[in-house]
C-alpha cells in the first residue's frame, strides 16, 4: 500500500542504503554510482535466466527510487528514524503490517484519515508523504486517494461574422468532453463495492521496467491503470474505465481582431479535473464568415470603391463606408488611374498591441456596359480630340 505520491508504507522495513552497499550517510553521487554499478552487473539483459540477479535488479531500482530522489529520501530517512526508535508500538515486528501477532500493527489503520479514525499515525503519515493531515494519501473507508491530475483540454469550433471578428464577440459552446463516470465518481468499481490494493503493484501504481542498458523506468501498473485499487466488480456504467461523458454548455469571450482560422486558448475551460486537480483548457479555431464588401489583409479592412471615367479624369471627392461608423469621404485628384488605393488611418482591425489598422480604399474605374445617344455624342467628340495622342506608341519603340 501507498501514499498518494507512491511511496510505499513496506519500504521503512527495507534498508536502501544496504541494498545499494552505502552508509546512511552517502553522498547523492555516491549513491549514483553505486546504482549504476550494480543495475549494470544485475542487469536482465546481461543475465538471461539468472532469477536471483533480476530480483537483485529490482531491488537496487527501487532502492535508487527512492533515496536517489532528495524529497524521498528525506521522507524515508525520518520514517526509518520513527521506526527505529520504536514510536509505532513497539515497531514492525511479529506481525509486520498485517492486521495481527504480537506487536503488529493494522497498515489501514496506521495510515486512516481524521474521519475514519481522527489523528494518530493517520496524521504523522500525511504530513510525511506530503498527505497534509488527515485527508493525505488516503481517503474515507481506508480507500486510497488519487493524486490531483488535471482535467483533459477540449477542442472546438466556433463561426462568427465578420464585425464580431473585428469588434469581439460572446459566443455560447455547447461542449462534450471526458469527465469522471457519474456512477463511481471515477473509481470504476461498481457503487457499493469495496476496493483492495491491486495485487499487481501492491499499491505503488506503478510497476518496475527495463529501459535497456543499465536503467529501469516506471511505468503504469497496467492491472490498476494507476488507480492503486481494483475492484472484484467493475462499474456497469464506465464498464471499469472511470471515465464517462460530459455536456455542458460556456460563454466564451473572443477577442476583437481576431483571425479566420485563428486558434485561442481559454484556460480552465476544459474537462474538469480530478480529484481536486485544476480543469483543462479549451482551444477554439475560429472560422470567420465573409463581408459582403470588406476584405480583410492582416490588421487593414479592404474595399473596392468604382468610380466613373469622369470621377477618375477631373477629379472628385466619393463617400464610401467604414465597417461600423460614419462614412469617409475620399478626395480624388484628376488623373487618377484604376486601381489606385487610398488609406484611411485608423478605420481597420485591432492590433495586439491596442492600436488599430487601417481602411485601404481601391477605386475601379468603370466603363459603362451601354451608351445612350448623348453619352456616346460626348465619348466620340473626347476620341477626336485625343487622336493626336496614341496611348499604345511607347509598345513598338525599338521593335
């Protein structure tokens, strides 16, 4: 059996240092090398079929595991300490921590939380393995508490218009994401089912595995999944998993500016976490509908004023739209040619840094489809005067 943070109650009966060759005293580099020495002579791959050198292996993991690491050692030199001076009733011995003989002593009850039992060693273990009191590493009903994980992210989509991507909008997400089953509070047993320490493991969560050459890692118990505890009865609704389905529905703020395609980060919006730990994040991609008339190019709305030939020949002042306030008046100087774009400061997208673009107007200068009698009287008498003035000579010079 474990505490929440993987330290097993069993190891203050275990010498680590002796397992290792080391005194209590050693150096973090002595007890490094010494570790390596030994995973490297013991080694599972070094020694096929050598039962005794692969449990030797184990060992020296373990012992590596746990005084390799500063908050584990100190963790298990002041345990060790406790036990040596005979603070737990007489220490481990004759029945060890099962839950008889003669000076022995109830693990479920040594490590029980205020509300099971109040106090005691129940406290002294919380505030050791970082347990904090009485609701440390175990839970009520001598059930073993997991340790606070955060909630999963969650990915959506959301289409909004083309204002409320440059003014900011709320938009209401209907979200489906990963939560704790509903039934077993995520224990995946079934309710009213007693749990027991996975045999697999023996509570730790994890269990010990070559990582070739002279290193062993953890890895997940793959009987618990790392919960610590099995079930003989699995939950009939999660069918063991612990995991179910959650639909809830969010106002989420999207920014002013923001981009077609754009990917935003809500924190906390996500799957909720467990036990206790925070919720995930929530990822919108933004898909933003066009304008009828506005374009869009970084933080700069675009548009496409047609002006007529003799707007563009004299001259003229034209009012043309902004996205969301009063018309602009453009000035168009005599001679200009289609395809010219003017700029209006600050009549564009927000920027990060809290200023705003700009409107680029680009005038088309538009030929009308159909002449009436007096139109075409005018555009004939203007081709005459300008006969003497071909356009196309510059095309053939030096042909």
């Amino acid at each position: 059996m474990s505490t929440d943070d993987g330290f097993r109650a069993d190891w203050v009966q275990k010498d680590f240092y002796a397992e290792l060759g080391l005194k209590k005293d050693a150096t973090a580099d002595e007890i490094k090398k010494a570790y390596r020495r030994l995973a490297r002579a013991n080694h599972p791959d070094s020694n096929p079929g050598d039962t005794a050198k692969h449990e030797k292996f184990k060992a020296v993991a373990e012992a590596y595991d746990v005084v390799g690491d500063p908050e584990k050692r100190k963790k298990y030199d002041e345990l060790r300490s406790l036990h040596g001076s005979g603070a737990f009733r007489g220490g481990f011995g004759g029945g060890g921590f099962g839950g008889g003989g003669a000076g022995g002593i109830n693990l479920e009850d040594l490590l029980r939380d205020r509300a099971g039992g109040g106090g005691g060693f129940g406290d002294m273990f919380g505030d050791l393995f970082g347990g904090g009191g009485g609701g440390g590493g175990f839970g009520r009903r001598g059930q073993q508490a997991r340790r606070p994980a955060k909630g999963a992210d969650v990915e959506t989509t959301a289409t909004i218009g083309f204002t409320d991507a440059i003014e900011g909008v709320t938009v209401s997400l209907r979200l489906s994401s990963d939560a704790p089953c509903p039934d077993c509070s995520g224990t995946g047993g079934k309710p009213g089912t007693k749990p027991k320490v996975c045999p697999e493991c023996e509570g730790a969560g994890y269990v010990v595995a070559s990582a070739g050459g002279a290193f062993a890692i953890n890895e997940t118990c793959p009987r618990c999944g790392g919960r610590q505890l099995v079930y003989d009865e699995a939950c009939p609704t999660c069918h063991g998993s612990g995991r179910g389905t959650s639909a809830r529905t969010i106002q989420a703020r999207i920014p002013a500016g923001v981009k077609d395609g754009q990917r935003i980060r809500l924190r906390g919006k996500g799957a909720a976490g467990e036990s206790g730990g925070p919720a995930g994040d929530l990822y919108v991609t933004v898909k933003v509908s066009p304008h009828r008339i506005f374009g869009r190019k970084d933080a700069n709305l675009t548009l496409d004023v047609p002006i007529s030939f003799d707007e563009a020949a004299l001259g003229a002042e034209v009012k043309v739209p902004t996205l969301s306030g009063a018309p602009v008046t453009l000035r168009i100087p005599p001679g200009t040619p289609t395809g010219r774009t003017f700029r209006v400061r600050g009549k564009g997208a927000p920027k990060p840094d809290g200023s705003t673009g700009d409107l680029l107007a680009t005038v088309e200068v538009q030929v009308p489809a159909v002449l009436d009698a007096r139109a075409r009287e005018a555009v004939e008498a203007y081709r005459d005067a300008m006969a003497g003035k071909p356009l196309r000579a510059g095309l053939f010079e030096g042909s």
